[in-house]
C-alpha cells in the first residue's frame, strides 16, 4: 500500500511546479507574471468561491498541499485543464496557455473550439490566431506612427 504522505507531496510538488509555470507567464494587463493576489482577485470575481491570496501564495511556493476544489480554480484562472497541473500526461495545455497569454489573448478556449479536431489542425488554428493578433499590432503601430 502506498504512504499517502508520498502521494501527497508528489501532487504537491508536480501541481506546484506546473503551477509556477503558469504563474511565470507574463500578464497581457500589467506586462508582468501574474501574482497570487491576481488569481484570488479573478477567482472571487468569476466563481462562486473565495480563496485568499495567501493560500494560493502557500500553494505555489509548495507549503500547502492542493485541494481539488483549488486545482480547478487555478486552472479555470489559467485558462488550462486541470489536468494540466496534475501528475501524468499534461497534454500541451501549459504550452498553449503560455503562447495564448503571451498573446495577450489567454482566456480564449481554443481548447474547447476545436474539442473534435485533430491535434495539428489545432496548431493551425493557433498559428492563424497569432497571425492576425501580429497584423492587428502592425497596423496599430503603424497607425501610431502616422499620428493616429
């Protein structure tokens, strides 16, 4: 049988490392990571649950250990399944939410637009999104440029 103790720090040190990834991306908003005060202002605006920025803090440094309830929070913050902060196959969830934030499109589920359509077409699709989000961004400089 295994010694629950060990279950449960491997949940906590894969869930905490896969939660810093996230946590590392830079916020489309304030050009920084995201903060812990950040995901428990969002989680208490947009769900019908509270969570303060000190558990979340205590969960990403690995001081307290995931409840399945705080899983699910964080990744409907994130954008990502939960599944993706959880040991065994992540999928390219982090990889996606990372190039979706670093886009500055990160609650975009493109995950759930293309539910039924193969992997790489799924890549297309993220390749096309980039693409027009990079036109949009060249045109606006150069609107900037030309004065407005």
């Amino acid at each position: 049988m295994n010694d629950p103790g060990v279950a449960d720090e491997s949940l906590a040190d894969v869930f905490r490392v896969r939660l810093r990834e996230l946590f590392d991306q830079t916020n489309p908003r304030t050009g920084r990571p995201y903060t812990p005060a950040q995901a428990a202002d969002w989680i208490r605006a947009n769900t019908e649950h509270s969570i303060s920025h000190t558990q979340v803090w205590k969960l990403l440094t690995g001081r307290a250990v995931p409840r399945l309830t705080e899983v699910e929070l964080l990744a409907r913050f994130f954008g990502v399944s939960p599944s993706a902060l959880l040991p065994g196959p992540q999928g390219t969830d982090l990889d996606r939410a990372a190039m979706m934030g670093s886009l500055g499109v990160h609650e975009v589920a493109l995950r759930q637009l293309t539910a039924d359509v193969a992997p790489e077409a799924r890549d297309q699709v993220a390749g096309a999104i980039k693409a027009v989000l990079e036109a949009f961004r060249s045109r606006s400089d150069g609107d900037e440029r030309q004065g407005g």
